[in-house]
C-alpha cells in the first residue's frame, strides 16, 4: 500500500532529506573518502555526524544491518557493510548510501565518490551516466500523468545506450515514514510490477544500480553485500523525491 504524505509530513521529511545532503556534500572534498581509510573510518564518521545532531543512522539495526551506512567499493553494487580492514586505494569507487531518521521522518540517499586521481576513464564515464541515469529519471517522474514505469523506462534507456548493464534485482522503493516503503521502482520496464501512477503526497526513492559490464549480480554470503557476477565496477546514485502540488521536488538535494 502506497503511503501518501501530507505537506506537514513532506515537511519533517525535507528536514532530514537536507541533513543527509548536507552530509553527503561534507564527503566531497576528499578528506574522509580518501587512499588509506577504511570503509568503518567512514561509517563512523557519518554515525557521529548524525548522533551530533540528534538524529539516528536509520540503517543501523535495520533487517539487522549491522552499521550506520552501506559502503560499496568497485564490484560492490549496494549493501557493502563498513569494515575497518577495507581500505580504500587511489581510483577506487566508493558508492556511500544511507538512511537518515529525523524525528521519525526517513530519508535515502546515495553517491558514488572517485578517490584520488588515479580512475580509468571507463571508470569516470560509469559514474556520470549513472548520475545522468538518476536525473533522467526523475525527469521523466516530473512528467505530467507519470507512471513508476516511466522512470525504469528512462534508466535504462540511457545506460543502456551508453553500453552500461542495469541491475534488476534491487529497485528504488517508496521512503519517508519507513525505509522500504510501497511502490517499487525498477531502473527497467518491468511487466510484473505494478504500474502505480505519481500523484501528490507520493514520497520515492529512485537509485539507479548500473555496471560496467554484465548486469548480472551475485548476493555475498555475509547476507548484504551484493557484487558484480563479473567483477566489473559498478556505481550507484539515489535521491529521495516528493510529489507536491507544485510538482516533484527533489528532498535530497538543496
Ligand atoms: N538505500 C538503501 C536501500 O534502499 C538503504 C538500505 S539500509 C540497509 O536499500 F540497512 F538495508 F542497508
Ligand atoms: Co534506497
């Protein structure tokens, strides 16, 4: 069942939506994210910047996730869980996604960090169409009578043409009250999802999942982490959007 929100509710939403973009804007600069790290150093630097302010890592404990945020590194797609002996290398892909709960309001976001200078171009190119793929998709929700479809529709158009692989088995999801909440949003046209139309009070996740090769995934035993099949690089970009009176607004991005 899809959960409409009321503006009162997109409000308190927006509020922890613009916490965890300013989070993810306080990785840019290379300081945290960088040769030498850990992906636990990260975790806990993004744990302790959210207790700071009085709100809680929402995926910690989550389905028992163990850590305050998921930390991909090259083949790893989503769900990496932060370790203290994964070190971060130069030209690595660090793809940093968490949830963020605020006075019970949850919001989801995620980028892909290049560390160092030391990136193939192929690796660089992966990165931008997959932010690409996530404007687009949220292109095509802002669209007027939109259809979830539509933004599979859109993903995958633009990886595909770009010669990139979509992953299928993890989609965007509804968010705001919980983390995973109806509907499900695949980055393809799915014929045996749902094909809910957008309508306002709708609170979303769109995340793209693209690789550099297959599409084809594998889940880790350690339960979370989900790999390339081919060990190819793979990014990952989300955003949490409303859908207002005034059209879609992206929460996640100030
Ligand atoms: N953005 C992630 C997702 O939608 C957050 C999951 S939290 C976790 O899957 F605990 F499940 F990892
Ligand atoms: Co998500």
């Amino acid at each position: 069942m899809i959960q409409l929100k009321t503006d009162e509710q997109i409000e308190g939403i927006r509020q922890s939506c613009h916490m965890l973009c300013e989070l993810l804007d306080s990785l840019e600069d290379g300081k945290i994210i960088k040769e030498g790290m850990s992906t636990k150093d990260i975790d806990t630097y993004c744990h302790d910047w959210i207790t700071k302010r009085h709100a809680e890592p929402a995926c910690l404990h989550y389905e028992g996730f163990p850590a305050a945020t998921c930390i991909s590194v090259n083949d790893e797609i989503i769900h990496g869980i932060p370790k203290a002996n994964k070190i971060i290398k130069d030209g690595d892909l660090v793809s940093v996604d968490l949830c963020i709960n605020l006075k019970g309001y949850i919001s989801d976001s995620a980028r892909t960090y290049i560390v160092g200078g030391k990136s193939t171009a192929q690796a660089e190119k992966l990165v931008k169409v997959t932010r690409e793929c996530l404007y687009k998709g949220i292109e095509a929700a802002s669209q007027p009578h939109a259809r979830v479809m539509d933004i599979g529709a859109a993903v995958f158009k633009h990886a595909d043409k770009n010669g990139f692989g979509v992953v299928r088995e993890y989609c965007g999801h509804g968010v705001g009250f919980d983390v995973h909440e109806d509907p499900e949003i695949p980055n393809y046209v799915s014929h045996s999802l749902g094909n809910p139309r957008l309508r306002e009070g709708m609170v979303f996740a769109i995340e793209p999942m693209i690789t550099m090769g297959s599409r084809n995934i594998i889940d880790m035993p350690d339960g979370w982490t989900v790999v390339t099949a081919d060990h190819k690089m793979a990014a990952h970009f989300e955003h949490t959007v409303a859908i207002t009176r005034n059209g879609l607004e992206i929460l996640t991005q100030i």
